[in-house]
C-alpha cells in the first residue's frame, strides 16, 4: 500500500510517495547502513540520491530550490558549492548533497541577493558557477516578486566531539 499524502495525518517520510518493505540484510550491512544514519531507510534513500545525481541523463536538481516545511514555511535547499565563499553566507550541509542557507547575524534576503550579485561579478569564478549564480539570481528575484515573505531567522549550530551519546543526523529527525 503506498502513502498518497492526503493532506491529513503524518507528513510523507522521504517528500514523496513509499511503500514497506521488508528485506533481510546481514548485520555488517545494517551497522555500516546506520554509520550513514541511523534510520537505514532513510541512509538508502541517500545512497540513492547521491547516486542518481552522478548519472548522465539524469535531470539536475536546481542550485536553488524551495522545500516545503510542515505548514505554510519552507527551506531554501541549495547546491553548497554554489554559495562557498558568499560574504555573510553560511551552508548547513545535508546528508543528500544539498545544504540549507544560514545568515550572518543581522542579514536578510536582500543581503542574500547582494552577495550572489557581487560573486556573479567576481573574476575568479569559474564559468560553470557563474551560470548557476546567475540562475539563482533570477530564482531569488522571481520568489522576492511574486510576493513571498521571508523571514530571517537564527540558528545554533554546535560543534561536537564524539563524546558520549551519538547524535542522530537531520534526515534521521523525520523518522522520529
């Protein structure tokens, strides 16, 4: 039976129709699976993607997407080596490749513009970044002139070293 994603109830897992599945894996498999996450289903689902944008043929994801959050607020999802290097532009990487954006304090969506503006215009780029900066830079216009809002917002991210629990990864949240 899959998930449909009615409107009521638990949100989908993964953004997208599933079924179960139930498979039987040896035990080595299973702990280098949770080594990725700690949900094996989701550390799959990850091979999966990572492995699916490396091939020909395959549509490119956008260096700048909108994910949708549970209600009305969403993500800005981004290729993180686009935005390496953006003044007051910080990349909270995730585990499929993408990243999430994370601004200086102080800075907001207009800032955001400026930077990919002024690195449009830097000249040691390389004319493959260029291009996806000057993707983006349209992809913020058109979110900022069909009249979505934005809101900054600050994040902590802490720096840990393996000391006692382990931490569970982002992805490994939804599951809970």
């Amino acid at each position: 039976m899959r998930s449909t994603g009615a409107k009521r109830g638990r949100p989908l897992k993964f953004g997208r129709p599933t079924r179960p599945l139930s498979i039987s894996l040896p035990d080595d498999v299973i702990e280098w699976l949770e080594t990725l996450d700690p949900d094996p289903a989701w550390a799959i689902v990850g091979l999966f993607e990572k492995v699916r944008s490396r091939q020909p043929g395959t549509t490119p994801r956008a260096p700048a997407e909108l994910v949708q959050l549970p209600g009305k607020r969403a993500l800005i999802l981004v290729a993180p080596d686009v935005f390496d290097g953006l003044q007051g532009v910080s990349v909270i990487r995730l585990s499929d490749g993408r990243g999430f954006l994370a601004l200086q304090a102080g800075k907001g969506y207009a800032d955001l513009e400026l930077a990919v503006v002024d690195m449009i215009d830097a000249v040691n780029i390389s004319p493959e970044r260029r291009k996806a900066l000057v993707e983006i830079r349209k992809q913020l216009r058109d979110w900022r002139q069909s009249g979505l809002v934005f809101e900054a917002r600050s994040i902590l991210v802490v720096e840990r070293e393996e000391v006692g629990e382990k931490a569970r990864t982002l992805s490994g949240l939804a599951s809970a």
